[in-house]
C-alpha cells in the first residue's frame, strides 16, 4: 500500500486552497468554506470556483468556468487554454503556499493538481470523491497517493473503497443542507401537475424536450386536466426552451429558483439523468429519467461503466425505484408508459412514493460540509504537531 505524500511544512495561519470546476461543486464548495470558518473564525480561501463560493468569501483566482468543456470536440479545442491555465494555477500555488489544498470533484483538471500539490509538499483532501467507482477504479490508487483525505458523500462509496483498501470518510451528501426539505415537506402536490426537468445543457434539452413534449402530449389525450410546469436550469433561456415545445401543449416555465417547488408540487416528474433525480427522490416525488447521447459516446460509456444504474437513487438503493429511460428507450410513447400509472391510479403513485420513504436516512443527516470541514481543520491540527518533513 502506497504511502501519502510527505509534506512541507505549512504556516497555520495561511490561505487554504479551495478548488471547484463545475456549478454543484462550486455550491458544495461555498458551503464547506462556511463550514470551515464556523470552526476557525478568520480562515482564509483563495482559489478556483463560481459565484457561490465568490459570494461565501473566497478570493476566486480562476473562475471556474475556465474549464467547463463539455465534448469531445471541445475539449480539444480548448487543451491549450487548459494547459496555461494548470501552469498558472501552479505558479500562484508556489506564490502563495496554502497550508492545504480542497479539491472538489472535477477528476480530470483536480487530479493534476493533485500532482503539483504533492512536488509542493502541500496536503490535499478530496471533498465530493470522484465517481471512481462508475469508470476507472484504477484512480482509487492515485487518490491513495495523493491525497491525505478522501470525503465521500454517498453511502455506498465508503465499502467500494474499502474493498480495495482504502479508508475514506463518508459525511453525508451536502444536499441534506442546501434542500429546504422542512418547507418544502408543508407544500401539497398537484394531482394533475406533471414537472418537466430537461436539464442544464443545450444538446441534452435539444436531444430529450421533444420526447418530453411528446409524451406529455400523448398523457393529454387521456387525462384532459394534465397541467405542465418546467424549470429551466440556470443559464438556459425560456426561448431556447420554446423552440421544442409545441404551440398546442402549455407550459408554464419557471425560473431555477423554483425548481424544488416545482418538484414538490408535481404529481410526478420527467426529468433529464443528474443530481437532479436525487432532489427528486429526496423530496419523494416519484420521477422517469431519460437521458440521450451520440451513439458513440452510448457505445464507448457501456464498454466503461461499471455501475447497473445511471441515476443515483437507484445507485444508493441498489434497485430501479426511478425508471430509467436512455437512449432508445427516450421516446415519447414510452415515456408516457411509464408515467401513466403514476399520474392516473392513485395506488401507483402511493407505492412509489413509499419506496422513496428511506432514501433520506440512507444519505444521511444534514451537517456533510461540517462534518467535511472538521476532518480537515483536525487533520491540518495532527500535521502541524507531527515533526515537519520535506517532499
């Protein structure tokens, strides 16, 4: 078994290095740094993130933006901006000297830092473990190497790291304190409103709202009173929204603030696969997830993936309570199938709704940044009373 990383010795009062390179990181990014100076008043981030970890207080060097390719075609276009922006990111690294280094998700740009990290003698915590256990679970042994704490956020993740030897820290998923879970358990659902969430990409929208449409369209035909309410993603515009949507089927379109109401006040929901299923399941709306990608990319991701399921709730129960929909199967007469039942029979929908009655207790309780946040303060304390040594 592979030793940490030796490491330098680091001035206690420094910065911390915070680092998140996609918008779920930077929210889980700015809450762990609130975390943090609840336990060490005065903490001080600088680092790579969004506007939320801006607005929690961190001096935002890179933002994070920089690095959201999504594609083939664009990542390699943008190689040559990523590889200036790593070699900025070490030379302020070597300026600066943060007496730690955060790292949240984003394997692909985050586990190069992890290298410069370990030829600066600065320690490295992984906050929001990589999905190691989805593809590539060879990387479990580079986050043995090169970090001093892995920090997972679902259940299963910490014997999937156990079985090849490693201990991490599970701490519950950092939705259990974002959701407003409270207010939104004294909001009644509409028994004829279905939720539309046709996620936050404009080739995912362009490839699932016209299958989302049509399914609605067909549910129309047999439940008159089917009402229809969408929430766009952050970033996305309702007029982009309205090119897949056809004149004779109304939806009302709702801003991103509104989409937990959204997916409480639903019936049932059709959604597009990500984190979104998960808000889903933890307010125990019952959801069909459909997903579609080239048939490429569908071919290539079947060969690597190790996992049964796409959608996390499944994962983390370890059977179907979401139906998954993806690739062929994302089409608009079975989509309807499948909503059907839920939106039509009033024992469908309460079965389904019990089946998500224990997801809540499998994440765990709320408190996952502060949990996060006082392993890696208690680890750095352990350091800084270890004799120094150099890399």
């Amino acid at each position: 078994m592979s030793s940490p990383p030796s490491i330098s010795f680091r001035d206690p009062s420094g910065p911390l290095w915070i680092s998140a390179g996609e918008a779920s990181g930077d929210i889980h990014a700015a809450s762990l740094l609130g975390a943090l100076r609840e336990l060490e008043p005065g903490l001080c981030a600088v680092g790579m993130g969004g506007p939320a970890l801006y607005k929690a207080g961190c001096q935002v060097r890179f933002p994070m933006r920089l690095i959201s390719l999504v594609g083939l075609t664009e990542v390699l276009s943008g190689l040559p901006r990523i590889l200036r922006l790593l070699g900025e990111v070490k030379r302020a690294l070597m300026e600066l000297r943060p007496r730690a280094i955060v790292l949240i998700d984003c394997p692909d740009f985050h586990f190069r830092v992890a290298r410069m990290a370990e030829t600066l003698g600065i320690p490295v915590y992984y906050y929001v473990s990589p999905q190691v256990w989805a593809w590539r679970s060879g990387r479990v042994e580079f986050l043995r190497r090169f970090t001093r704490r892995v920090l997972c956020i679902l259940p299963f993740e910490k014997d999937f790291y156990a079985a090849r030897g490693m201990d991490v820290d599970y701490v519950g998923h950092p939705l259990m304190d974002q959701m407003p879970l409270a207010e939104l358990d004294a909001l009644h659902p509409d028994p004829n409103q279905l939720g539309i969430l046709p996620g936050s990409r404009r080739k995912e929208i362009s490839a699932l709202l016209p299958e989302f449409a049509r399914a609605a369209l067909l549910l129309r035909r047999q439940l008159p009173g089917l009402t229809l309410a969408l929430a766009r993603a952050p970033g996305v515009d309702e007029n982009f929204l309205r090119l897949f949507l056809p004149p004779e089927l109304p939806v009302r379109v709702l801003p991103p603030e509104d989409r937990y109401r959204v997916m409480r006040t639903s019936r049932a929901l059709l959604a597009a696969s990500g984190t979104v299923t998960l808000e889903a399941a933890l307010i125990g709306t019952p959801t069909v997830v459909a997903y579609k990608l080239s048939a490429l990319s569908f071919a290539i991701g079947k060969a690597v993936v190790q996992v049964k399921y796409a959608s996390l709730p499944n994962l983390i129960m370890g059977r179907e309570i979401f139906p998954e929909m993806l690739q062929g199967k994302a089409r608009g007469d079975l989509l309807a199938a499948r909503l059907l039942p839920w939106m039509a029979d009033g024992d469908a929908l309460a079965s389904a709704r019990e089946d998500l009655a224990g997801l809540r207790a499998l994440v765990g309780g709320p408190g996952a940044a502060h949990r996060a946040a006082a392993i890696v303060l208690d680890d750095l304390r352990t350091l800084g009373e270890s004799p120094a040594t150099t890399a």
